[in-house]
C-alpha cells in the first residue's frame, strides 16, 4: 500500500476500479433496482433530518420512547 495525497493506493490485482464493474446482479435484475431504490425511498419516511443524538438533546416524544 502507498501514500499519495492521503489516499491509499494499493498494488493489488483487485482494486476499486476491479470492484467497480461488480454489482453482484443488481442492475441486471429490475425487481431489485426498483426494490433498491423503494427501501432507500421509504427508509427516511417521517425522519425530521435531524441525528437521533439531536433528537435525544431535545427530549422529543420518539426518543423518549425508544431510548
């Protein structure tokens, strides 16, 4: 492994650009694309953008019941 700017650079034979063809079937299928990006979608539903410690700062209702 080398040092550059503050990235590592690996010598390997598997690098990033090795990983980055691989998607383990994702984009052949589109069940899953669409189940992808649905969960992503549906995942932050009713989320205030705030982090959860923010929310437990502020004593709101949600936190107090999942503390």
């Amino acid at each position: 492994v080398g040092e550059g700017n503050g990235l590592a650079v690996s010598n390997d034979p598997v690098n990033l650009a090795d990983l980055a063809g691989h998607s383990y079937g994702i984009t052949s299928d589109p069940l899953t694309q669409f189940a992808v990006v649905y969960s992503a979608i549906i995942h932050d539903v009713d989320h205030p953008g705030v982090p959860n410690a923010q929310l437990v700062k502020e004593e709101t209702r949600n936190a107090q019941i999942y503390k």
